[in-house]
C-alpha cells in the first residue's frame, strides 16, 4: 500500500480569525462566513476523490469535513493528532498582547520552526505529529487521503514531507480560510512533491 496524493483543507473562517486572536487548541467554531465558505469548497474537494479522510477533532475542522460529507456521503474519522499548534499560554490572546507581554517573541516563533511559545509546541513538533497519521495511511491505503485540520499544522506538515530543512520552513506562506495544498508522490526519488499550495474557492463562485 502507498498512498498517491494528498490533500491537506483548512477549516473555514471563525470568530478568532476576524477578531485576530491566537486559536491553537482552543476549541473555537466556525462563524456563519466559514460555514458558506465549507459548503463552497466542500463539492470542489470531494473532487479529488479521496479513498480516506481524517479531521482534527476540534469543532472548526469537524464542522468543515461535515460539509464534505454531504456532498460526498463519505465518512470522516477523527483524529486529535492533527489539531492546530498548542500555543500554550499565548492561546485567546491578539498579538499585540503577545507582543506586550512577550516582547520580540513573535518575531522568534515565526522565524523558527524549533522555537515554541511558553507551555506550546514547535512547528517541529505538530509536524512530527501529524506525520503519524500521514505514515499510517500511507501504509494501509492506496489512492488520495484528505487531511482537514488548521494552517499551522497544515504548512507545518507540507515542509516535513517535502524535506526541506528546517531554516526554511518559515518561508511557506500562510492558507487561506478553506483553501488547500495538494501533494504527490514521486517515485524517483522517492518522496512527496508539491504541485498546489493555498488554492481556494473564489467568494462569488458557485457550482453549475
């Protein structure tokens, strides 16, 4: 078994997203705006025909794949380990509180995928976890597998497939509310190559 796609979803827009404030594991929902934009993307992801599909077991994510669902009839499995980034105790905050009470420490996070907010994870570490889940459906499945979980974890994941070293993980920009990355495999050499990275669904459109 091997898998030969992969296709990673970001959930749709929540109440923290407009207001600028840091989610992590807070388990905050979809705002009507995410729900529209679920439902938009929901009939273009089941495009890709996923054999398998797993969703991180926080509200935002789950609520996303449930519009895949119905559109598709497939059932999602979740899975915590593809949760967003602990971010300990800069979690509910703006950052421009982080920034007050942490001074530069943003600054840091960003430009390092080993560094971790107090009480939080690394992009190393989320990345290391979700890789879990990648590799044990890499070794019972065949086909394309679907990933629905949050930006951070999502481009955390995207540099440990593609191999980059760590200095440049950083570079990858940040997804889009509902936009995907959609990885392949390479036989020679072995290993994932990235062929779409934050591709969406454009406000206005709608299926025919």
């Amino acid at each position: 078994m091997s898998l030969q796609r992969l296709v990673l979803w970001r959930h749709g827009e929540t109440g923290y997203n407009v207001a600028g404030r840091i989610q992590g594991h807070l388990d905050i929902e979809l705002t009507e705006t995410g729900h529209r934009q679920a439902r938009r993307a929901a009939p273009v992801v089941a495009g890709f025909e996923p054999d398998v599909v797993r969703s991180s077991d926080l509200r935002r994510a789950i609520a996303t794949a449930a519009a895949f669902t119905e559109v598709s009839g497939i059932e999602v499995a979740v899975d915590k380990r593809l949760r967003e980034t602990c971010l300990g105790q800069w979690q509910g905050l703006s950052g421009a509180e982080v920034e007050h009470g942490w001074p530069g420490a943003m600054v840091e996070w960003r430009s390092s995928a080993t560094w971790a907010p107090p009480g939080g994870e690394s992009r190393v570490d989320v990345a290391a976890r979700a890789l879990e889940v990648v590799e044990e459906l890499d070794a019972a499945h065949d086909g394309t597998a679907l990933l629905c979980a949050h930006g951070g974890l999502i481009t955390g994941l995207t540099a440990k497939l593609l191999g980059w070293p760590l200095e440049q993980w950083p570079t990858l920009g940040g997804l889009g509310n509902c936009h995907w990355v959609v990885l392949v495999r390479r036989t020679q050499p072995r290993g994932w190559r990235l062929v779409t990275y934050n591709a969406g669904v454009p406000d206005d459109w709608s299926p025919l």
